[in-house]
C-alpha cells in the first residue's frame, strides 16, 4: 500500500475502532450506544447552539494543537500545552481586568491577546531554554512547567486576585470581550463561538505555509529530520528548537484568550479543563499537520461537547474513559501506520 | 564435496518490485563464493533469503541437501547458517565471552553463565582461525577489526558450517583485510562454506574460489574466479563496459588556495588529534590525503567545515586566500567559497525524507537565486534540477515528488556532489570519502566530474580511505600519520608512480602505518 493512502486511512481506522470500542463499553454502562450517538450527533450538529458550542471547543483545541504541533515539526514533544494554557489564560485575564474601559476595543482585545501569547511562549521557552543549554529533554520539562504554572495560578487566584468567596477573578473590561457570533451577527445563538475561532483558521493556514511553503519552515523540518546534516548545512538547529517552542507555546496562548476573552471574562480555577492534553490527540490525528488539524479538532470538539450533553444517560467518568481510550487509540493507531511506511 | 547451498528458481518480489527473479544458484561446500554487483542488483536480498529474513515468493532454497522454508533467522542458525552483518550485532557493555554466548546460554534462566567453557572454546577458535582476541575485554574497548572478529567466533560458537559476510572489508584497513582473509582461506580449508558479498573486485580476485555476478536481480553468470579479470566482472556487473580509472590528464596548478600551517587539534578529552598539520593546495589541484581512518582526517574535516566539538582546543593556521577560516560557522565558510561532501552522506549531507529537488538546494537555500517571497521559486529550482539531473546523470523518476530515500546510494551521491560541485564562487572543495557506497557506473561519472572540477581551476582536498582513488584522482599525495603529514608524494612523483600501481599501493602503504 502506498504511504498517501495510509496517511488517510490510518485515522480513520482509529477513528473507528475507537467508535467501535465506546459501543461496547456504553452497551456494558447498560444503554443503547446508537441512542447515545444519535443523541451526541443531534445535540452537536443538528442545533445551532450545539454547533457552536462545537465551534468553540473546536477553536482551541486547533490551538493547542498547533501548540503540540509546530515544536513536533522539529521532533519536539510538548506535553506542555496545558500549562502554557494556563499562563495564557491568567495573563489575559489580569491584562483585561487592569486595562483602562475607556481603552478602544481593538486596541484593549489586542493587548489582551498579545499578553496572553506572550505568557504562553515564555512558558514553553523556558523549556527550549533548558533544552537548548542544558540538554534537558523536552518532555519532562514541560511536564514539571505544568505542575508549576498549577502551582502559580493557583496561589496567585486563591491568595491575591479572586473576588471574596468565589473562585474566579475580576472580569476583564467589557471593551477588551471578543464579540461572539451571536452578538455580532446573529449566527449560533447564545454559543459562546467568538470571533476568534475566523482568526484560528487563518493562524492554522499562517502556520501552513510558514512551515512547507517558506525557507524558515524548510530549515525547521530539516534540523527535525536530521539534526547533525542541519549542522552540515548551515542551519542553526538551536535556533529552530526555540522557535517552534516559542510559536507553540503563544498558540496556547491564543488558546486561552479564546476562552477567557470570548467566552468567562475571567479566569476561573480549572477553566482549562485539561485541554491542552486533547491538544496532543489532536495534534497527533492530523500528523502535526497545520490544516489537518482544522479536521481533527473539530471531531475532538464534537466529542467533548457530545459527551456532555448525553450527562443524563452516561455518566461523566464513563465519558472520561471514552475520550481517553479514543487518544490512546489514536496514538497507537498513528505508531502502527509509522511502522508500515 | 557436496552442496552447501541450492537456490532453484528462487524469486522475491515487493509489491511489483521483483528484488529477485528465477534465481538458480549451487555454492558449493568448502568454497569461497563470491556474490557480487552493483547496489541494488539484490545481493542482499538473496543473502536475506538464505539466512530467513526474507521467504522466497516462488522458487526452492536447499541446504546440504534438505528442501527448507526457514521462517526466520533462528531457523538458518539451527540449520548451520551464520551471518556477519555490515554493521555488527554486539553488546559494546559486554564482554567477548559473553557476546558470544548470547542467546545460546543454555542454561537455567538464573543459573551461571557457561563462561568457562565458551572461553576455552574460544580460545580454541581463535588460534585455529587467526582470531586473536581477548576474551575477557569489553567489546566497546575493541577496534572495528576485532568486533568482527568476535563475530566470526560467534558463528563459531554456533557451529555455524555456512557463514555469510556481508561486505566484511568496508570498515576495515587494509592490514586487517590481509588477515580477514588468511581467516576466510583457513575457514574455507577445514570445510566451511563462506559466502561473501561485496563490491570490491580486487577482492574478490584475491580471495574467491567462485564468482556469482548479479544484475537487476537476476544471475547474469557464474564463473572460476581464476579465469576472469577485473574489467570482465566489472561489464557483467554494470552491463556495459566500464573505465575502472578515470582518465587524469596533467594538472596545471595555480596559486595557493588553502594554507594549513602547524595545525593542532586537542579534542575535549584533551586527546591530540592532529600534531602541526602542514600543507597547501593550489588551485587546479587534487591533494589526496592518505592514510587509515583514525589518524586526524575528521578533525582537519571538522577544523576546516567549522563544525569541531565544543570544548576543542585548536591552534595554528588555517587560511582559505588569506583569510582565517578557524573558528568560523558551517554557513559562513560556504559563502568564502568552500564547498563541502561529508564522509557520512547519509548522517549529514542529506535529508532521506525531501526530495530530490528539496535536497539539490539543501545548504545552498540561502541563496538569493532560489528565492522569491518567504519561499522559494519554483520555476528557477525546476531549471537547476532539471539541469543538474542531466549534467550528473542521476536516475530518477520524478525529482519533484520522490523522496532522496527512494534512490540508490550511488545518486544520491550523485545528488550531492551536483550540489557541491556547482556552488557559486567557490574555490575550495572538500571531498570525504567521495566514491564510498556507490557503484562501479556511477563511481566513473563522479571520478569524472572530480577531474572536470579540477581542470576548472577549483582546489579540492580529497581524504578517501581507497588507496586505489587516491591515486587514480591526486595532483599529489599526502600521508597522514598520526595526526601529521609524515611523507608527501610531488605531483610528478605521483604522475610517474601511478603506471605501477600496486606498487605504489604498497609504497603509501608503509608512510601510513
């Protein structure tokens, strides 16, 4: 078999077996798996509401999956997504509640995004940093990163920046709020899908071609490839490693001022939920690819919001499973594929 | 004397790929049989078959006369079968006794190994054979040499009667040529059978009872080694007749281009590498540098392609018209005019993954004729690749869409040296190991290209562990000893000396060890 057909149909039997498995283990929780999907399906794509509730999970998880995604390009595994979500988050936060209401909206969102993006690379970066000058591998950096930006944001919400007897902080201004559909449009009534999900898409088809269509993406893949003939060639491979750390760590960034900026308003203890884990499966479905992304993110989107919305039937913990046995299908399924190119 | 190994009919294919097709072949016992061809002609397949790596789709192998399917290599190791691998199957953590015995402990799982034994056995073999090693030492303080000949004791160990070499003397100097073959010869004296694949014809003259040559993965013949030459095996092999020497019209050189003067090489261990290296080359000249690998050729390669190890203390001078080149970056050095074909091309002079097109550019990227925008502009690299494809003779299907991976060793060096030789403005050009891993038909080109380079007026520094293209190639000639040039061969010495070269061979020889 050719190596494009696997590239196809590697995900999908993944996807598949995965479906296959949740039937069984839906049938053991004692209910009719068909019901169950023909409810997770109507609830996400057969109301507008679901759809962009769909939409907006979908949003950032293209973004974490670009975070995860960028550095994988220079071989690179950012466990980190999560972490740098965090720090995202916070920062647009603290940025959107201190600015000044007056401030012109555009101006306040960009601030608000930009801080956010920031806070994100920073974070990833410190593990470049680590990486680069002291051989530190990658993964168990951004692991410790994430337990530590837990750490911060946690004391700084619970010790200095939440509101009395709540656990969420003060809300941003109501200029630097990215407007959803809704408000602007009309469109996906009352979901919290914003604007920023149009800009993702552009961000993904961005990445796209920086990473294959520019000198600077044929250099990154190359020191991923073969870092010791990036050497010979003249590529400072370093340089590459911080990069992608740095672009994939401001994508989580992004990610989070999605969240906060269009749809909490605030940053609440435990918003992130664990995203930036699915961030991984996401990316690792779609091959680290910028635009393959797009697809994989919305069938995690689809799968995180359908699982809530069937709360009454299947228990919450019986989702988890599923959506961890989906990833850790999908990720062998990927390795299996690798192996018969 | 019976009949080691049948092969009747025998056919491989992938996918629509035939690798092997109707394949007969008898080896007989007690022999040295010789399996030669071009890469890609199936030798290794056809290895693969009989060791159990690979089934046979058709056809029928027969070993000391029983009909066998061996489902995997355990199989032929039951069966007598041993292989030595191109790239040697040890634990560098263990000792020789103990990698001998791996996986044929025979004994309880926490039982004590059966060291003694194996060490008396071994030190049976080793006398019989001429495969003095120490059993007790670790195999990661042995040279290249010695692991193999750990290997061959393995075999021993496992009373293997057919052993398989897989191009033994790749890695090998030539003394230790020499005595892997007076270990072959006695092998084959007390009745073992040794196939032996390489593309080596020198040595398969001297070392071979029987030829087999092969092509496109069929058979083309089957011959005495003592009743063919070298340029008959090399048309068998290549289907055509081939120059084995490139024509080496007369240089003229012209002023000095690199100036190595008392260079010193302390590696971080603070080992000396090189000990005041001192030689020039002029334009429109070849210095061949001889000598076994070992002796400072990688780190006058790494010195003058800025690429040594941090830590590493180098001293005296390295100038490329003048200017220093100690110190500088990869890219940096490049754009003085300095053009580069490392010794591992595999490792560092490509990516496997991008096309043929994508590595034409590789390390030349930065050149503004390729560009336009961010990217790059498709219709200029088109042009240089369509031209480079002609000019260089690689073979491809379609440089745009396959993957470097998917051509044989041969053009990708092809690919390479097309890159290298065709920089802008370059003057100095540093060739590793140049004719490594190709074929004999593509040797011929890139041999040519070298000398065109030369005759337009380019200075090329040559390091090649081949004697025999040192001397086919060189202005004049270097002998690196330890870290210096002990002797250095004038070109007209070089000119003269090169009508007897065997001779000479031996000559060079005795200034490199």
């Amino acid at each position: 078999m050719n190596s494009k057909n696997l590239r196809i149909l590697v995900p999908l039997l993944s996807l598949l077996s995965a479906l296959a498995v949740s039937s069984l283990i839906i049938a053991l929780a004692g209910r009719d798996p068909l019901m169950i999907f023909q409810k997770m399906l109507h609830a996400t794509l057969g109301t507008s509401y679901g759809f962009g509730q769909v939409i907006f999970r979908m949003t950032t998880l293209v973004l974490v999956g670009l975070a995860v995604a960028i550095p994988f390009q220079v071989r690179l595994f950012n466990i980190g997504a999560e972490g740098q979500l965090l720090m995202g988050a916070f920062a647009a936060a603290m940025t959107g509640a201190m600015l000044p209401a007056t401030l012109p909206s555009l101006l306040a969102i960009s601030l608000c995004t930009l801080s956010a993006m920031t806070a994100g690379a920073c974070w990833a970066l410190l593990a470049g940093v680590l990486k680069v000058r002291f051989g530190v591998n990658e993964v168990i950096a951004t692991i410790m990163l994430n337990f530590i930006a837990q750490g911060i944001t946690g004391y700084l919400l619970t010790w200095h920046f939440a509101i009395p007897s709540t656990v969420h902080t003060a809300k941003i201004t109501d200029n630097s709020i990215i407007p959803t559909f809704d408000s602007a449009t009309g469109w996906l009534t009352n979901s919290p899908a914003n604007l920023s999900s149009l800009v993702t898409v552009g961000v993904a088809l961005l990445l796209w071609i920086l990473i294959f269509r520019s000198r600077f993406g044929y250099e990154m893949r190359a020191a991923g490839l073969q870092p010791e003939a990036a050497r010979y060639g003249g590529i400072n491979a370093k340089m590459h490693t911080l990069t992608s750390m740095g672009i994939g760590g401001a994508m989580a960034g992004l990610g989070a001022a999605n969240i906060v900026l269009g749809y909490k308003h605030y940053y609440e203890s435990g918003m992130t939920g664990g995203t930036g884990f699915t961030g991984i499966a996401v990316a690792l479905l779609a091959g680290a690819h910028p635009l393959w992304l797009l697809l994989s993110a919305f069938f995690f989107g689809c799968l995180e919001y359908g699982g809530l919305t069937v709360n009454a039937w299947i228990p919450k913990d019986i989702f988890m499973i599923i959506e961890a046995l989906t990833i850790l299908l999908v990720i062998s399924f990927s390795a299996l594929g690798k192996r018969l190119q | 004397m019976g009949i080691a190994v049948r092969l009747s009919g025998v056919s491989k294919t992938f996918g629509s790929f035939a690798a092997n097709s109707n394949i007969s072949l008898s080896i007989e016992e007690g022999t040295i049989h010789a399996l030669v061809g071009e890469n890609g002609a199936g030798k290794s397949t056809l290895t693969k078959i009989i060791y159990g790596m690979h089934q046979p789709t058709s056809g029928e192998v027969v070993i000391q006369g029983k009909a066998v399917r061996f489902a995997s290599p355990r199989d032929a190791i039951e069966a007598g079968i041993g292989m030595v691998h191109q790239h040697f199957m040890l634990v560098p953590e263990l000792s020789v006794a103990e990698n001998i015995i791996l996986g044929h402990e025979h004994t309880w799982l926490f039982g004590s190994l059966p060291l003694k034994y194996a060490k008396a056995l071994i030190l049976k073999n080793s006398e019989a054979y001429g495969l003095a090693v120490n059993p007790d030492a670790l195999v990661a303080s042995l040279s290249i040499g010695e692991q193999q000949r750990v290997e061959i004791l393995k075999l021993l160990f496992r009373k293997a009667s057919i052993m398989i070499f897989d191009e033994p003397t790749a890695v090998l100097t030539p003394s230790e040529t020499e005595r892997l073959f007076a270990t072959l010869r006695s092998l084959r004296d007390k009745g073992k059978t040794v196939i032996l694949i390489t593309h080596k014809l020198d040595e398969v003259l001297a070392v071979a009872d029987t030829v087999s040559v092969m092509r496109k993965g069929e058979i083309v013949g089957t011959v005495p080694a003592s009743s063919v030459t070298k340029p008959e095996l090399a048309r068998m092999m290549v289907g055509r007749s081939v120059l084995l020497r490139v024509i080496n019209p007369p240089a003229s050189p012209g002023e000095t281009i690199l100036n190595i003067n008392r260079l010193r090489f302390c590696t971080p261990q603070s080992e000396e590498r090189l000990r005041g290296l001192t030689l020039h080359i002029r334009a429109g000249e070849i210095y061949g540098i001889a000598g076994v690998e070992g002796n400072g050729q990688n780190e006058l390669l790494q010195t003058l392609w800025g690429l040594a190890p941090e830590g590493s203390v180098i001293s005296g001078e390295a100038t490329l018209k003048g200017q220093s080149i100690i110190g500088k970056k990869p890219a940096k050095i490049a754009l003085m005019g300095v053009s580069h074909t490392p010794e591992n091309r595999l490792r560092h002079a490509v990516i496997l993954e991008y096309t043929i097109a994508e590595n034409l550019l590789f390390g030349r990227h930065r050149e503004a004729a390729f560009h336009k925008g961010i990217g790059f502009n498709s219709r200029t690299i088109q042009r240089f690749t369509a031209e480079m494809i002609s000019d260089f003779d690689i073979r491809c299907t379609s440089p745009e869409r396959q993957p470097l991976r998917a051509l044989s060793g041969g053009n990708q060096q092809k690919v390479v040296l097309a890159r290298e030789l065709n920089r802008p403005g370059i003057s100095l050009l540093i060739l590793a190991q140049p004719a490594r891993g190709v074929d004999i038909g593509a040797i011929e080109t890139i041999h040519k290209k070298i000398i065109d380079a030369r005759n337009n007026g380019m200075a090329i520094l040559l390091v090649s562990s081949e004697l025999e293209e040192i001397i086919a190639l060189s202005t004049r000639i270097g002998c690196l000893y330890k870290g210096s040039i002990r002797h250095e061969f004038s070109q007209e010495e070089v000119a003269l000396k090169r009508e007897a070269e065997h001779e000479f061979e031996k000559e060079i020889g005795l200034h490199i060890t």
